[in-house]
C-alpha cells in the first residue's frame, strides 16, 4: 500500500501541475487561433486643462437657417480648366443682445409706474454652416486636391451665411424680439410699464490727419 501510494504521488503531482500548466497556456493559444478581439481594446488619456473662464452675458433672440447651393470655382493653371466644387450648405445664424454692457444709468425710474431700460445694440453673435445637414455634390478637375478645394467652398460659404443673415433682417428682428420677451418679463417682475429704449453711441472723435 505504501509503495502503490508512493508511485501515485508523483503522477497526481504531474498531472495536477499539467493542468495548472494548461489552464494558464489555454487563454494564450485561444489568442494565437483567433488573433482579431471580439471586441477591440481602447486607450484613452486625458490631459485637459482649464485655461480660462468668460462670464457670458448674451441673450440670445432669434436664429435665422439657410440652405443654399454654392458653386465655387478656383482657377490656379493657365492651361488647365478650373478646379469646382458644388456644395449643398446649410447654416444657421444668431442675433442677441449683449446684456453685460447695460449701465446703471441705462435704468431710469419715472415716478413710480415707469422703468425706461436703454437696451444695447443687436449683435449677430454667432454663424456657422452645420456640416451635419451639410454635403458635397460634386467636384470637377481638382486635380487630387480636393479636401483643399472642399475646405475653401465652405470657409466662402461660412463668410456667405454672415453676409446673408445680415442682409435679411436679422439685427431688426432681434431688436424687435427683445420688446415681445424682455418688456414683458420685466413688466411682471417689477410691476410696473417698461419702455425699451436704444443705448445712445458715444459720438466718435475726429481722427487727426
């Protein structure tokens, strides 16, 4: 009995420590069969850094969106045709009003049932093109260029939404927005009739020749 377990001890020690072997050799060889993870593995290192903080005062009143084609054409070899690209843009605009430049002064009480509050001028605060409604139709003789060319047609057209929403109205529309929400709400804080009124620019001095 004692020479029988004397002979078992090392074959149990064996075959426990093959199976140790294979349970720890098993992830790897699984590996090597099929390299491709089920399910990629991603690294990702932050480093961010606050580097500045703004108060922001705009109020922001009205939002014009535009779509618009755009053809822009490039001519940059004498004897080769121009270069084109076709884009079907979308933009948006933004007026508001600027409320940290109200004054003290620009608040002037009448007696006791009037507020006269000089607003600050309307501003076109923000325009961009939304690239997500945005597309390229086509481009013709870019010649291996074209994010270059693509890249121009929407930088022309960013400066195009400015101009556009300017020409439509939108600094009127703010001005006007701002009586329908503002004069109400300060008339329900206050409780008294408020008349909006514009801040008066200071006169520009004469600039020496």
């Amino acid at each position: 009995m004692i020479r029988l377990l004397r002979r078992l001890v090392p074959l149990l020690f064996l075959v426990g420590l093959g199976w140790f072997l294979w349970e720890k050799v098993q992830p790897t060889l699984a590996e090597l069969q099929n390299p491709l993870r089920p399910t990629p593995q991603i690294t990702v290192t932050h480093n961010t850094v606050l580097t500045k903080v703004e108060s922001l005062g705009r109020m922001e009143l009205v939002r014009f969106r535009f779509k618009d084609v755009v053809e822009y054409r490039k001519s940059t070899y004498r004897f080769l045709p121009d270069s084109k690209v076709a884009l079907i843009v979308a933009g948006e605009a933004v007026g508001c009003l600027d409320m940290t430049k109200v004054r003290a002064q620009d608040v002037v009480f009448e007696g006791d049932s009037i507020i006269r509050v000089a607003l600050p001028a309307p501003e076109l605060c923000t325009w961009r093109v939304d690239h997500s409604q945005s597309k390229v139709y086509s481009t013709e003789n870019s010649f291996f260029q074209d994010a270059e060319l693509i890249d121009e047609g929407y930088r022309y057209a960013e400066r195009n939404v400015r101009q556009t929403a300017l020409q439509s109205g939108i600094l009127p529309q703010t001005t006007q927005n701002a009586e329908k929400i503002l004069r109400p709400m300060l008339e329900t804080m206050t409780g008294r009739r408020v008349v909006l009124t514009q801040q008066i620019a200071p006169p520009q001095r004469p600039t020496k020749r």
